[in-house]
C-alpha cells in the first residue's frame, strides 16, 4: 500500500532528508547537494515496495573468547513494563553461543566471593544461541558472568564498561531538560501541511516525557490534504518532536528508549539518530551520516502482512546516481513482532519496551529488550549522530484515525533515553 510502508528518508536541515511526511518511494528521488542541504528539518516520508532485510543478515559482532562456548555483554537495554521506572533497574543482555551450533543446555553463573553460582539455566535454540538478562551490579560494584554449557565455560566477562552511560535522561521534574531542543516548528507544505511541532505538544511529568499528536487550539479553519490520495479536511495538529542536536551528539556506541507507542494509526511515533553535519562532498558514509530508524510505530493494525504490528525500522544513506546525491533505504516492517513480547497479554502500546541501536564501524544492530530484531552492515556512518524522539502525524496518515479528529490527542510515552558510548574518546 502506498504510504502505508515505514522508513524515514533522511531528515535534513544540512543533514539527509527525512522520511516521515509524503507517500512516495524513496528511491530514484534524485537530489542535489544544494537541495539537500536545503531541505526542512524532521521530513518523514513512508516509502512503499521496501524490501525487508532479516534480522540476521550482515556480519556478526565479535563474541568474547570461549571457544566452544562464548559470552557477550551488552548494557543494561532490557526492561519491559507497565509502568515507568528506574533505567537503573534495567538488565544487561548476555548473549552466548555454543559451537558446533546446536540446541544445547546453558547455565549462567555469576562471580560470588566464594566461586561461580549459577543463576539460570536455559536452552540455546537451533543456531546455537541464547540471550539472557541479568543484574548490572553486583553490591555497589560491576558483576562479572560466564556461561556454561556441558564441560565447557566461556571466558569471564564484565559489566564494568556499562555501569556509567555517557547521556542519560530519566525525565523527572515537570520541565524538559535543556539539552533538548524542539524540532520541525514549522509547516512544511510538502509533506505536514496540516502538522507542526510546538512545545505545547510536549509534556514532562511522572517521571515520564509525553509526546502529543493534538488539535492545534489556535487554527480555528481546517486544513485540506490528501491522505492516501483523497483529498480531505482535517484540524490543524501540533506534533511533539524533540532532539539533542544542539547539545549532545556521539559516534559509536548503543542507544536505547524504553517507551509505549499510540495504538491507534494517524501518526507515527519514532526513536531515531540524525546526522549532525553531513560532509556531502562525495559518498562515503562515514562522512556523509546515516538516518538510524530505530523503531517507528504506525499503529498496531499495520504492517498486517509482515505481522508487525505497525513496528517499522531501518536506514536511509547515500548514494550518487547520475552525478547527484540520492538517498536509498533499507528496512521495513519488522516481521512477526508479537515474538519480542511476553505474551497475549504484552503490547507495544500497553506497556513499556526498550529499543536500542548497538552502532560499531561495521553494522548497525536494534533490539527490542535485548532481543535482535534487524542489522546491516550497509551505510553504517562515522560521524557524530543525535538521539531524536517524535510523535509526528504526516499528511498521508490523517485519515487513518478511527473516529477521525474525535481520536486526538494521540500520545507517545518515553521513560528514559540512555547511550553508551564505545568510540576513540569514550570512556572505559
């Protein structure tokens, strides 16, 4: 369906131009560095006949030695819930892996004074692999794992490197933080003509920052716009649409969002990195950038084929064609989503989840609490990126609200956003 498939082209303002606004392709759009450069901030643009790549495709990361068993730790990026609470209550995701791969018996054992204790045990699938959650500390200090399986153990690892993040905003208070600015204040007839962002749409409160799509109290007309092609009239909205690009950026490293999407279709919610300044001189994404479309969520009757969920993910890089620059995606809806749930009972919209983006020099990996869902290797940037969190309501999505403008406000709930840093100047 035209319109109806994720991946937000890259946004622009001196950075790539974005996706979340107008039902066109992506590809074959071609543009120049002039106008690239000139694009509005926060263009999101659903593209349509996008090719999904699985989950494992792209290279491996490298495991911790351990021969025939190994363990690697990532920061503590699982934690699903109900309610918000503590990032500092979240688990570190080990993952290990058997060799020859097989179903095989696994027990995770931590570091006491006194020895190894195991702590759980588990059963790897088919490919030899299995991912488990566990404390970030042990007493006030880093815990150190291993995992067993048979005669064999993995070799130690730490969760040293994971006890500090380099950003961190757990949202208290009743005000957002100054490191975030809003984005994509304006109209842009193109592709939200109907929608701005204003920090009116943006709420701060219970430990929690909320991102409204809401009527826009001071447009008393409505706005005519085609959704999916038909022309209609709907209410003026404001969007809430904010990032650090003023403040902080990063190159390398995991970032995660622990948040609860919108049920209903009409707008998209979005965790995603932007360039800061791309250097457009020629292709070569580690100059260039790369738009990391984390997670977006269309609703949870979307994306039916693929059995999403309305979960959507990928990237947008460079390409030249023809002597200009274009940009190309890769992703779409994720598929079979309700397998990263706990069951009947979970939900992308009833409660929390953490989504997170592990960025090295050689791929790109997100995960839902800990748990891969896609990765490549293709377009990955070198150059410093920005978390960006939004809740944005494009033209061609207007009409897919049930009860139409009755429906809004729509809201997007954020508990924390943390990054840990892994480049040149990261602390260890």
């Amino acid at each position: 369906m035209r319109g109806a498939r994720p991946l937000r082209r890259l946004c622009a303002q001196s950075r790539p131009a974005g996706r979340h606004g107008q039902a066109q392709p992506s590809r074959g759009n071609l543009l120049s560095t002039a106008r690239l450069a000139a694009l509005l901030v926060g263009l999101i643009l659903p593209v349509s006949g996008m090719a999904f790549s699985p989950a494992l495709a792209g290279p491996a990361p490298a495991d911790a030695p351990g021969g025939p068993v190994s363990l690697r730790v990532l920061p503590p990026i699982s934690q699903p819930g109900a309610r918000a609470t503590s990032a500092d209550k979240a688990k570190v995701v080990l993952i290990t892996r058997v060799k020859p791969r097989r179903a095989a018996a696994v027990r995770l054992q931590v570091r006491t004074s006194s020895g190894w204790r195991t702590i759980k045990k588990a059963r790897t699938d088919s490919k030899g692999t299995y991912v488990f959650r566990a404390a970030l500390r042990r007493g006030k200090g880093a815990a150190t794992y291993r995992v067993r399986s048979g005669g064999n153990a993995s070799s130690p690892v730490s969760t040293t490197r994971w006890l500090t993040p380099s950003f961190s905003d757990s949202f208290g208070g009743r005000k957002l933080k100054k490191a975030w600015t809003h984005r994509g204040t304006s109209y842009n007839p193109a592709v939200r003509r109907c929608s701005r962002a204003d920090k009116r749409a943006t709420k701060v409160g219970g430990g929690v920052l909320r991102l409204s799509v809401m009527k826009d109290p001071k447009r008393k007309k409505k706005c005519v716009a085609a959704s999916n092609g038909v022309f209609g009239k709907y209410v003026y909205r404001l969007n809430g649409h904010v990032g650090t690009q003023e403040s902080y950026t990063f190159t390398y490293g995991v970032a995660a969002a622990r948040v609860k999407f919108p049920r209903q279709s009409g707008q998209h919610g979005a965790f995603w990195l932007q360039v800061d300044s791309p250097d457009l001189r020629k292709v070569n994404a580690k100059r260039n950038g790369t738009e990391m479309d984390v997670v977006e969520s269309y609703g949870a009757d979307m994306g039916a084929a693929e059995k999403s969920l309305g979960l959507g993910t990928g990237v947008h890089r460079y390409v030249k064609r023809n002597g200009q620059f274009t940009t190309v995606s890769d992703g779409g809806y994720v598929k079979n989503a309700a397998q990263y749930l706990s069951g009947r009972n979970d939900s992308f919209w009833g409660r929390y989840h953490v989504f997170s983006v592990e960025w090295t020099p050689r791929y790109y990996i997100y995960r839902i609490d800990g748990k891969e869902y896609w990765r490549t290797h293709k377009g990955i940037s070198g150059t410093p990126q920005f978390p960006i969190l939004s809740n944005l309501s494009s033209d061609y999505e207007l009409g897919r609200l049930k009860n139409g403008d009755k429906d809004l406000p729509q809201h997007m709930k954020v508990d924390w956003l943390r990054v840990w840093e892994t480049g040149p100047g990261a602390k260890r």
